[in-house]
C-alpha cells in the first residue's frame, strides 16, 4: 500500500455558523460546498447510526488543502477538551506573513490565544515565529511565519 495524498483535514464543532464565520471572516477560507449529510453510507463510515450532519468543506488560502467542519446535529456529542500534550490532540497551522498584525486583529475580534507570538530560536525554523490560538470550539490552531528569506 502506498499514500498518495491527502484529501482533507476535518473536525467536528459545535455551531457550524459560529464556525465559519471564524474560519472564512476571520482567517479567510473560502467554502467549497456545504449541506447536510443523512446518508448511509456516511453513517457506516462514521460509525454513528441515523446521524445527521451539517457540513461544509472551506480552501484555505494559498493552499489547495481543504478543511472539513461537521456538526452532528444528531445526535449530538459532548466537547471534548484534550490538552496539545494527550495522544490524540491535533492541530492545523496557518501560515501568515506578519504573525504580529495577525495576532493583534484576531485578538481584537475575541480570538482567544493561548500566548504572545513566540520566536523560534532552535532548529529547523530557527528565526520563524509561532502562537496557538483556540477556534470557537477550543480547538488548537497555529499561527506560523516562516523565516523570510534574506
């Protein structure tokens, strides 16, 4: 068996309104398609018998990656707080182009960060900068300015 790509990256929130307007207003993506989802066959792929879904597949810019948010409408699930340290915790990182301007505007519009833009000073993006931040879910998502080049 061999990989050949990558399709999407995909996570479930709790509002997919409350979301887009995150993910399109704020960082930029553009949606791709959006409807709900009660087939069976994504039931049987899911695991999550007579499920009803919303759905919405977003480009990110710059990019030919596509994130996919769900909102099981029903039945619906309990959030779940994972800390980025605990197996099974993920996240997206976006890269921007003046991470300083990018913090200062998603703070200013209730983005919640979890520090200060950092600088990396070891490694292979010495010289980058990186901060998470928390979608409306709490769920982790980077910031990332790569190294300019001299």
């Amino acid at each position: 068996m061999k990989v050949s790509g990558v399709a999407h990256t995909s996570y479930s929130v709790s509002d997919i309104e409350r979301s887009k307007k995150f993910y399109c207003d704020l960082l930029g993506c553009q949606i791709i398609w959006e409807r709900e989802i009660v087939e069976e066959y994504f039931r049987e792929i899911v695991c999550v018998p007579d499920c009803v879904v919303k759905a919405v597949q977003l480009r990110i810019p710059g990019s030919d990656h596509v994130l996919e948010l769900f909102e099981y409408a029903h039945p619906r699930g309990e959030r779940v707080v994972s800390p980025v340290n605990c197996p099974g915790s993920s996240h997206m990182a976006f890269t921007v182009d003046d991470i300083n301007t990018a913090y200062t505007k998603l703070s200013s519009e209730g983005v919640v960060f979890r520090s200060p833009p950092v600088e990396i000073d070891f490694g292979a993006n010495k010289g980058a900068w990186g901060v998470y931040m928390e979608d409306p879910d709490g769920i982790p998502m980077e910031l990332f300015q790569p190294l300019r080049a001299q």
